[in-house]
C-alpha cells in the first residue's frame, strides 16, 4: 500500500510539473524535479510515466533535437493546483507553533490548509520531508497563554472592515469600567500579540489611534460607509513607537551584573545587536551592557530574572525593580 501511495503522489507530482502550452519541458528535466521533491525514480521510470499519463490526459509531445518535450494543452480541464511539499512541511511545523498565538477563528480558516499539509506528508512514505516532518517539532518559547476566544462573526466583521476600508461598528467591553459602550471604529491595521490579538483604528469623531482587544468586542457590524483613510499610519512605526506606551519607545542602555548563566545565554541570543559582556574582577558573575527599548515587556523580562540579574542602570528601573521585589516580599511574610 505506500508504494502505491507513492506511485499515485509521484504521477500527481508529475502532472503538476509540466507546463501549459505553449511551454514545454523534457523528461531528465522533470526527473531532476521529482528527485528533488523527494522521489527516487530513475529517467526510464519518468519516460514510462508520461507515455502513461498521456493516454488519460490532455498532454502534447515534440521533438526537438532528437528529444522529446512535454505539455498541458492550453486550458486543461484539471486544475492541478497543491502545496509543494516544502510549503507543506513548513505548514505541518508551524501549526504547532501557532496554535497558542492565533485566535481560534483564524485557526479554523486555516484548518482546512494544516490538514491537506499533514495528510500530503503522511502519505509521502518515501520522501525525506516526510520523515522531517515526524521528526522535528516547533515549540514556543517559555510559557504562551491561551489565546483569548474571539467569536467567529466578530473576526469576520473585523477583518472584512479592515479589508475593504469599511467603517465598524462595535459594542466593546471596557476592562476599567466592566461595561459595554458602542463604538463607530475607522480601522486601520491588526496586531496579534502574544495570546491577544488588536484592531488598530480611531473612533468616530477623534483622530487618536487606540488599541482594541479584539476578545473584548461583544458585537460587531461592518457597515457599507467607508473608512475613514490613514496615509500616515504604518504598522511597523506604530509597533516600534506606540504599542502599550503612553508616549513613543525611546532606547536606553542597560548596566546589570547577569549570572553565569544567564551570561551564557545572552552569548547565545543577545538581548540586543548593542551588547557586551565583560568578565568582573574577582566574581564568576558578568558586566552586561545593551542597548534596549525602555518599554515594560523589556523591563518585565529583567524583572522575571530575579536574584541572576543586579540592574545597575538606568535608575528609573532600579527604582521600579525595587519596589516590585519589596511588593512580593510583602505577599510572603509569615
């Protein structure tokens, strides 16, 4: 039964690698490709393959210069259209990977794709992107929340919003007030973080961008009015200036005496492409200098490496590190 399998998915392959007139291509080409995609077959077996293939499908032959060349006749009835097998590796590894970042709305659109990707590669016996695929695994790194629900009609409205430049309307729970309030919402980009994933847009009337947690959208309606544009808006430049700061990220270098082993680690993956780590006198510990983005999620990764880090500068987080460390002590008296 694989071989086969494997017959039926080489003769596929096969199919899908020969142009449409009026190109053509000759059979050691196409055993070059199919060798490449994993299937080990010799040229006489290709040459057999398509005298075969020839006889059930709409396949046109040439000589040209003592060889003969292969192709679809224009318009073939058979839409031959798959993922190649790189591109369903490359799905099957990062399913895995993105099961704990994506909404489960977007996971379900993409269902359909992570299940042709697992089945082409489970029944590809021979082909060594099979075997890769059962042997390595993509795992997140550290511990990644669930995603927060999002209801399929509120990622649909959303995203067709978005799209077509329409104007939202929403009923957003506000997490201060533990209420609703209705909103009439210009988008202007998308931002999944972590487990929550944000609309990026301004409310009628104000021209302030703001961030909305797309879990917190109660109801959601995408009206025919249009949006109003943002030309200046850019996703990236928002990203590295404004997401969750009240004013835009400014860089600062980081002074801290690290631990052996966080001085391992941060050899391996720099915190920073503006690092350095000198040894101190008379310690096995390490002089840690890096240029950072003073943000909280920076400061909150310096924080989580409690007694391995002594943060020297800036002062602004030595302050904070201390009065956070002088908070926990406090949940933990007898």
């Amino acid at each position: 039964m694989p071989e086969a399998k494997d017959t039926l998915l080489r003769l596929f392959s096969l199919l899908r690698l020969i142009p449409e007139y009026p190109r053509y291509t000759t059979a050691p080409t196409l055993h070059e490709k199919l060798r490449e995609r994993g299937f080990c077959v010799d040229l006489r077996t290709v040459q057999r393959d398509l005298q075969r293939l020839s006889g059930s499908f709409s396949l046109l032959d040439q000589d040209e210069g003592g060889r003969k060349q292969w192709s679809h006749s224009r318009n073939a009835p058979l839409d031959l259209r798959d993922m190649e097998p790189a591109t369903a590796l490359a799905l099957y590894l990062a399913e895995g990977h993105l099961k704990s970042l994506l909404p489960q709305s977007v996971l379900d659109l993409l269902g359909p794709q992570f299940n042709k990707a697992r089945n082409y590669l489970s029944e590809l016996e021979q082909n060594h992107l099979g075997h890769w695929a059962r042997s390595v695994r993509a795992l997140p790194n550290g511990k990644a929340l669930l995603p927060a629900p999002i209801a399929p009609e509120t990622w649909s409205a959303v995203s067709t919003a978005l799209l077509e430049h329409r104007q939202l309307r929403v009923e957003y729970l506000s997490r201060s007030k533990a209420d609703t309030k209705p909103l009439l919402i210009h988008p202007a980009g998308l931002i999944s973080r972590h487990s929550t994933s944000y609309l990026i847009g301004n409310v009628d009337g104000y021209e302030d961008l703001r961030q909305f947690a797309l879990h917190r959208i109660r109801l959601a309606e995408c009206l025919n009015e249009p949006a109003r544009l943002r030309p200046d808006f850019e996703v990236d430049a928002y990203i590295s200036q404004q997401l969750n700061a009240e004013t835009p990220i400014r860089q600062v270098e980081l002074i801290a005496d690290v631990s052996p082993h966080i001085a391992w680690l941060l050899g391996e993956t720099p915190l920073s492409p503006e690092q350095s780590l000198e040894a101190l006198p008379d310690s096995d510990w390490i002089r840690l200098r890096a240029t950072v983005p003073d943000d909280q999620e920076t400061l909150w990764w310096v924080f989580g490496l409690g007694e391995n880090v002594r943060v020297h500068e800036p002062q602004r987080w030595v302050q904070d590190i201390r009065e956070r460390t002088a908070a926990v002590a406090s949940l933990y008296r007898p």
